[in-house]
C-alpha cells in the first residue's frame, strides 16, 4: 500500500484507468482500497462528484461488500479462511495463535494500525487448508510455525513482496484427469473452427454434445448462446464467471491456474458464435494472486492475434477481455448478481424475465457461463460432439470437475464421467468411516451412507463441483452450524424471507447446539425452511435451508439426541437473566426470583 500518494492523484489515475464510467464504479473502489487499505471520506467525496453520483450511494456499494471498507484496516489485512474444511484442519486454533502472537483480537484492527485479523468465508483452497488471505493474497498450508513465521515478517514490517514465496504457494492438485483435463487444445483450433464452418454449423456441434452449464443448473449451453444470438441488438456480451465461492469449491481456480488459454479460447469462441465484441472475466477477489499471469495470457492472445481486431484475419471478428474483480460477495456468483456487479452497483439479483441472454450487460444480451462450462465448449469445438459423448450418460454427457475436500487421504481436483458413483469417489480419495457427504455446498444435498450408490449426473445428484465429506468423529450439527452461519453473513439482505429467515433458522439452530431446544423448535424450523424455498427472491434465499432441513431429514437422531425436552422452553429465561442482580445485591430469597419466568 503507498500511503504517500494523494488522494486527488489515486482518484485521477484510477478515473483515467477505467475511463470515467460509472459502471466501473466497484473497480475505482477496489483501487482505492488497494492503495490506502480503505476508501477514505474523501475519496468518496471527489468519485461521487466526478462520476455524477450520490455519496450515499457510494456508501450503499462500499457496505455490500465484504471486502470494502470506510474505516482504515492494517498495513497487512489477515483473514483466516473459515470453511468447515478448514475448521476441519485447525484454523480456529491457528488464529487464536495468530492473535495471540500479534496482539490483536479477531475482527479488530491494532491499534497501531500495522495489522488487522479477522475470517473469511472460503477462500478456495480447501484441499490446501487451512487458508488465509493477507491483503488478499492466499497464505496456504498453515501450521503453527509458519503461524509464527508470519507474525515475525509483520512485527518487522516485511514488504509482502519480500516474504517467503513458499508461504503463498498454491498447488493445482489435480487427482484425476479424463476428457478435458487430459486433452490439449491446439492454440486458435477453436476459433478457427467458428470461422471456418460458421456459427450456425457449431450451435449444432454444441447441441449435439449435449453440453450442459457446468454450474450446477445443467442449462443447455447451445440454447443459452442461440437465445443470445437471436436476440435483436447491435452489441453482445460475454461473460466468464470466476466468482467460484460456494464453500468446499476450488476446481475452476485450478483451471484458471493451468489453463487460462483454453478459456480465452472458449470466451471468443462464444463471442464468434453469438456476434459478441465485447467480454469480461469476473474474478473473485480472493484469486486476486491469479489476476497478473491473466492479464499477460490475455495480451499474449492480442498479440498472437486471437483477441482484438480481425480476429485470425477474420474482418469483422472484433473481440477482447477485461478481467472484473469481485470484492466478497457470494451472491454475485448468481448471473444476474453478478451483472449488477458488473455494473458497478450492489450485487443484488435481477427479477427475471427479462433473462440475462435478452437484456444483461447495460441492457444487450449478454451470455454467462463458468470457467469449466467455456473450456469444454472449446474443446468440443475443437474434437466435435462425439469425442465429447463418448463420456457420461445421455442426460449428462462429458465429464465434471469435482473439488474434494475434508476427512480424505488424497483431497484435490478430481475428472469423472458423469454418472460415477459417490462409492467410487470415496474409495479413489481414500475416505474411511464416513458419516456423511455434502454434494454442491451448503445450498446442495447432505448424502448419508444409505445413498452413496447415487451417482453424479444432472438426474441425480447435480453440482457446482464441491464434496465434502464428513467421517463419523465430526459432530455433524457443527457442519449445518457453519453453513448457517454462512448463510446469514451472505444474504444480501434484498428480501424478507431470505434476510429474516436466515437469522431465525440460525438462532433455533444454536438453541439445539447449546442443548436448549424441544421439538417445538424443530416443527419452527421446518416451518421457516419451507417458507424461505417458497418465497425468497432468488436462489439463495430458496436454498439457505437446506443444510438444517436435509440434516432434520436424514440425520434426525442427532438433532432428537440434543433436545433438552419434547414440550416447549422459553427461548430466553428472564430468572436466569436476573442472576447477575441477585450477586450483587447478596439477595437469593423467594422474592428476588420470577416464577416462570420464560419468553
């Protein structure tokens, strides 16, 4: 951070950078933050006036995001990644050594203004844990020396430049590879194929293959880009979304990591396909230590004349990539969230219709899909929709990426044909005693022994790519726990059900935790969970209860075994309560208690 520059003059810069356009508002502010660890009043002040907008609204972007901030934070910024996974592996104990160490206590800034600690939901790194950001670089692999390590580079001031690289090593962890990641792709084979056999020739390549987006939703690639393609404007869009924060998630990471140029390929590929000349990559903070070797692939591709004007020659093929930061916002992971981010606005989801591939992007019609989704709409450029077919099941054909992280001998990034079974992946990672698995993150399924002959495809267990898995020594209430937690720290807070519900069902949770509930408190729950799924703006809200309603589903004998009664209790004892007056006052008589004294 350079502290010495003005206020006036980072402004200017930035300003300039991003070409005065208020839709770039969340980047300026993440380049202010970069500079001065917080977006000063002034800051706001002069933004606000030189983009022609309120202070207030500033104000409402800067609160949205985790990441941001009004308040100055330390010359280094920890966050301790606080993923069940990496609660899992010590992480809390790791931070308590941290602050200990340091000084400091968890969510505080020293008073010294040298460091800040505090959590973070998920880094991205759960097959590396425990994690943490420093300055939104990743610290992995974390232990107590390397604890005590990092205390004594900031008690010296080392520039982060400076420190040991081994700190911030990353690994790509690939376990298992099949069709895509052990494949190559002939630089510019996709595009050439887009130019040369025209689009409408590859839309019926891609319909052939079946592809399905690699998100979690399974929507039909070719039906996406055609609707897009069709679509009546003079301008499209398209979109790479990076912002992979579904806890227990790591796998597009790796192929951002390893194979950048495979999906750059697929972006233009895309934007050859639906006419498209303009592209982001939105990339979620927490890969910020990704964003340098990005950007040099992105000008290597301009240079080698597969981004920009004149595509391989082609007059008329105009395309190129900027790279977006997100700035920790979970919700921006869903499409039109992550549009308004986009933007430069709070990441709230869009109502919809209108659909993003009729009106996304300011308006045009506008294609969003994941990194895994755009890599293998190259390679089926490239191979054709046979190659791709010959993995998977009719429903899901190919094959799918899966993060695998938790009570594992071999956690990494795992390529199976879709249709494999949770048995086979357990066995192939080394799980041993396992009580449970969670497919697809908090949002998704928790899976009991009973179930692991189910398998990993669309029409059955459908996922993102994350599985945690959880052996029979894990208190399973303390997993639905950290999920719920999570769940109300990400709610955006647009809608009622979502906003409320989310806190409800975490407090009647705790209660069952702490050994304070009765069954009433399970029927509330159910009640709540039901109410989020039907009512809640968008899918956030409709799946924030899935952890505690499949848990009260598939594991009721543990939510049974905390019950402290079966008949009602007082969420709040108003005689306990009075505790504390009756030590002061020396009173313990009759009249000193409340009889019932429950609400």
């Amino acid at each position: 951070m350079t502290h010495h520059l003005s206020v006036e003059d980072v402004i200017a810069d930035l300003l300039g950078q991003w070409g005065h356009d208020s839709y770039n508002l969340l980047q300026i502010l993440i380049g202010v933050q970069q500079v001065f660890s917080h977006v000063p009043s002034a800051a706001l002040d002069l933004i606000a006036d030189k983009l022609s907008l309120t202070r207030a609204n500033l104000e409402g972007v800067i609160g949205f995001y985790s990441f941001l901030h009004t308040q100055p934070r330390g010359l280094y910024d920890l966050l301790i990644s606080d993923n069940i996974v990496d609660q899992m592996s010590g992480s809390r104990e790791l931070a308590g050594l941290l602050a200990q160490r340091l000084g400091v206590e968890p969510g505080t800034t020293r008073e010294d203004g040298v460091v800040s600690l505090g959590y973070t939901s998920c880094t991205g790194m759960g097959d590396q844990g425990p994690a943490a950001l420093v300055n939104n670089h990743a610290l992995t692999s974390l232990t107590p020396q390397r604890i005590e390590q990092i205390a004594g580079l900031i008690e010296e001031r080392m520039p982060l430049g400076e420190w040991p690289q081994e700190l911030f090593a990353v690994s790509e962890n690939i376990q298992r590879r099949d069709l895509l990641l052990d494949n190559d792709l002939q630089e510019g084979a996709a595009i050439d194929a887009v130019v040369s056999r025209g689009a409408e020739q590859l839309l019926g390549e891609l319909e052939a293959s079946g592809l399905r987006g690699r998100g979690g939703a399974g929507f039909r690639t070719a039906l996406k880009w055609r609707f897009c393609r069709d679509a009546s404007a003079a301008e499209r869009v398209v979109v790479c979304n990076a912002d992979e924060g579904e806890p227990g998630t790591f796998k597009d990471r790796v192929l951002l990591q390893a194979d950048a140029d495979r999906l750059f390929e697929g972006m233009t590929l895309c934007a050859g396909v639906i006419g498209a000349s303009r592209g982001f990559l939105y990339l979620r903070a927490e890969y910020l230590y990704l964003l340098e070797d990005l950007q040099q692939e992105l000008q290597r591709r301009r240079d080698a004349n597969l981004l920009g004007e004149a595509i391989l020659g082609q007059a008329g093929f105009d395309f190129d990539i900027e790279i977006h930061l997100g700035a920790g916002a979970y919700i921006c992971g869903e499409e039109s969230a992550l549009i308004e981010s986009l933007e430069g606005k709070r990441g709230i989801p869009r109502i919809r219709p209108p659909f993003p591939v009729t009106e996304g992007y300011r308006g045009r019609p506008t294609v969003v899909n994941n990194v895994e989704t755009l890599i293998a709409a190259a390679m089926i450029a490239a191979n054709g929709a046979e190659w791709f077919r010959s993995r998977g099941t009719d429903d899901s054909a190919g094959t799918k990426l899966l993060s695998i992280s938790g009570d594992c001998k071999r956690p990494g990034v795992y390529e199976y044909p879709y249709g494999v079974s949770l048995e086979t992946i357990l066995h192939d990672c080394g799980a041993e005693d396992v009580q449970a698995v969670q497919v697809a993150g908090p949002a998704g399924q928790c899976v009991p022994p009973s179930e692991f002959d189910r398998s990993i495809a669309f029409e059955d267990l459908s996922t993102g790519g994350s599985i945690m898995i959880f052996s029979r020594q894990r208190d399973l209430l303390n997993v639905v726990e950290n999920f719920s937690d999570f769940f109300v720290h990400e709610s955006c807070g647009f809608c009622t059900p979502c906003r409320v519900g989310t806190t409800l069902l975490q407090k009647r949770l705790h209660k069952v935790v702490s050994g304070h509930a009765t069954s009433e408190d399970l029927v509330m729950m159910e009640r709540l969970g039901s109410l989020m799924r039907e009512s809640s703006h968008c899918g956030l809200g409709a799946t924030a209860a899935n952890p505690v309603l499949d848990g009260m589903e598939k594991f009721p004998e543990l939510f049974a075994a905390r019950l402290k009664s079966t008949s009602f209790e007082p969420a709040f004892d108003l005689d306990a309560a009075l505790e504390e007056a009756r030590q002061i006052s020396g009173r313990d008589d009759a009249g000193a208690h409340i009889e019932g004294g429950g609400i």
